[in-house]
C-alpha cells in the first residue's frame, strides 16, 4: 500500500448551496469540529459538484463560498487540526476522476438515488450531474481517507467509492484506502420553525421557518416568536403529537449542551409558550453572538485566505504524489 498517512485521516465537503443554517450547526458543524481534533482533517468546499445542477451569477457562488469558508472559521474550525481548502484548487482531483470514470459502470451511476431524483427536475440534464459521485470518489481517495461524515442522503455515493477504489486496487495492486462513511447520529435533526415535521433545510424557499446563522437578533426573534406550537397550552416534549414544542426543547438541548432528558424535565409542564421560547430564544442568542462577532472580524481581514492558501498548498502535496503514482500504475506518459 502506497500510503503516506499514518494518523488516521478524516474528510467531508459542504456544498456552498445555500445559506448555513441553525441546523447545519447543530447537525453538522458541531460534530465535524468534534472530529478535527481525533483525526487529521480535511475539509473542503466542492465548488465543481455545485454546477452539477445549473446556477446563477457566477459571482454569487464566489461570494458563497468565502461566507462558508469564514462561518466555519468563526464557528470554530482549527486550521492548525484542519487542512480547510476549494475543491477547484486541486487540479489532480479532476484528473482522478477521468480515471475513475474509464473504471466505474454506467449501471453503476444509473442506479444513483440522487442522480435519479435531480435529473428528474430537469429538462436538459448535464453528464456532470451523472458522474457527479464519480468526482465525489476522487476527492474521498485521492486523499487516502479513512473516514467520511455525511448525511445520510450522501452514504449510497461513498459506497460507491468504496467500490472504485477496491475495484482499482485489486487491478492495479493497492492504490487507495477503502473509505468508511460515517453517518452521524440522530437526535439533532432540527426541524422547520414553520413545518415541524420537515427538516429545516438550507436550500428550501420559504425562509420564515429557518434561523440562518448570520440572521440578525430582530429577525431571529420574530421566526421563533412565530414557531408554530399547538394549542395545548402545556409543554412537553412528544415529536408525534407536539412536533413544534419538541423541536424547540430540540434546539434548547443542541445549543445549550443540556442532555436533552435534562432540557425536557426543565421545560414539562410550563403553561406559558411565551416564557419557553424566551429561553430557547436566549441560548440562540448566545450561541450566534460570538459566531457572528467572529464572523464580522474575519470577513473585514484576510485571515481566510491564508488558511485557504495554507489548506491548497497541502492537498495538492498530497493529491500530486498520489495521482502520479495513480497515473503510472495505469500505464499513462513515458
Ligand atoms: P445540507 O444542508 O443538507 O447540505 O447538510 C449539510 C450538513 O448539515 C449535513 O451534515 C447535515 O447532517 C447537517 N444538517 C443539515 N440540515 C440539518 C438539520 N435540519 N438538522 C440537523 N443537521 C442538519
Ligand atoms: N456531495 C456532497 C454533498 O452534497 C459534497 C461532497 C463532494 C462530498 N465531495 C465529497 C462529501 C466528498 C464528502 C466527501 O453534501
């Protein structure tokens, strides 16, 4: 085996689709910034899988992506645990991926629950939507990963590279670490402040039922002001019958870092939502303020940038030696 790594090595992605929300934070960020610590990290922004699906100004996306990068910043990403780098920066992932698509089955990708469901919304579909988990494999094993948190909709893509990178090690000797996903636990899937029963989702078009985290304290207060509850008059947590009530105890257990049995004995019984809601309003105003104080001094500097530069430098180290001894192993150049 032709691995460089010895600690354990961790990666994920985030498409800059979207708005970060009070969600991501407490499903996804919070953990991977657990992870960074156990593992050596990588994280990137997959700005190629964004034109899978087509997009608007150009400029937007650009703008998107610096906003990611300095939220995850401000939220607590460690470049010194982290390798944090764009996916465009790295040409040796493109260059994978040509491969990989030469040794991945066109049955392979038709059977994609996601490629099925997006192009299905679509008139002129691009082939990049159909290799799209081809790329995605580039990125997870060109880096040797051990270890891939996503969220669920996401693991049929990681076992496929799972699949590529055996197939290719058992034609060309052992090339790639076989990846793991991870799928992270249950119990912080914050639901829509609006509709209880969907999950709040960065990319939805009605916005009043989600908390985005560069939302303004006003704005934050009036969406969970207007949090659909019910009208039993008491709290208590049941998902089935009270999903608005449990959703915030939710919310309340996630921020605040209250065992959520602890956050619900608290709250069972309070007959005023008004007094409730003050209380979950007042730990997303703790969490979000220093995360938005962060925010606003990073984005006035250019601190971002040189951990984007650092993060790029280090992937392509590493994606270069891999990919040439990727390329050799197939019988490319003199
Ligand atoms: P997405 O916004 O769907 O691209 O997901 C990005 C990350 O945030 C994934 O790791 C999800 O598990 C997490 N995430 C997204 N929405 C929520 C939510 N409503 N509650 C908890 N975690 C979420
Ligand atoms: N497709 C992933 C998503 O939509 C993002 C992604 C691209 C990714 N490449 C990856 C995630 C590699 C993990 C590993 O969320």
């Amino acid at each position: 085996m032709y691995m460089e790594n010895t600690e354990k090595r961790l990666l994920s992605g985030l498409q800059p689709s979207g708005e970060l929300t009070i969600g991501n934070y407490c499903g996804g960020i919070r953990q991977f910034l657990e992870y960074q610590k156990e593992y050596d990290s990588f994280l990137f922004v997959p700005d190629m899988h964004t034109i899978t699906v087509p997009q608007g100004d150009p400029k937007l996306i650009q703008e998107r992506i610096r906003r990611f990068a300095n939220l995850y910043l401000a939220c607590g990403l460690d470049p010194a645990n982290c390798t944090f780098y764009i996916q465009s920066e790295v040409p040796a992932v493109n260059q994978l991926a040509w491969i990989l698509e030469c040794h991945t089955y066109m049955g392979e990708l038709s059977r994609m629950t996601q490629f099925k469901a997006k192009s299905e919304k679509q008139t002129n579909v691009g082939c990049g939507l159909f290799t799209y988990p081809v790329l995605m494999a580039a990125d997870i094993i060109l880096y040797d990963s051990n270890v891939v948190p996503v969220g669920a909709d996401q693991k049929q893509h990681v076992e496929l590279a799972r699949d590529i990178a055996e197939r290719m090690n058992h034609k060309y000797g052992d090339l790639f670490v076989v990846p793991e996903p991870i799928i992270p636990k249950v119990g912080a899937k914050i639901k829509d402040l609006q509709d209880p029963t969907k999950k709040m989702s960065k990319s939805a078009e009605d916005t009043s039922g989600i908390i985005f985290l560069l939302d303004n304290e006003a704005t934050i207060k009036k969406k969970i002001n207007r949090a659909v509850t019910d009208n039993d008059g008491y709290v208590a947590f049941d998902e089935e019958k009270k999903p608005g009530i449990s959703n915030l105890i939710t919310l309340y257990s996630a921020l605040s870092g209250t065992p959520l049995q602890q956050a619900i004995d608290r709250f069972t019984g309070w007959e005023r939502y008004g007094d409730f809601k003050k209380e979950v309003l007042e730990v997303i105003y703790e969490t979000l303020r220093p995360v938005q104080a962060e925010y606003e001094r990073l984005s006035k500097s250019d601190y971002v940038d040189e951990v984007l530069d650092r993060g790029r430098d280090r992937a392509n180290e590493i994606a270069n030696r891999k990919y040439d001894l990727v390329r050799r192993a197939v019988g490319f150049g003199r």
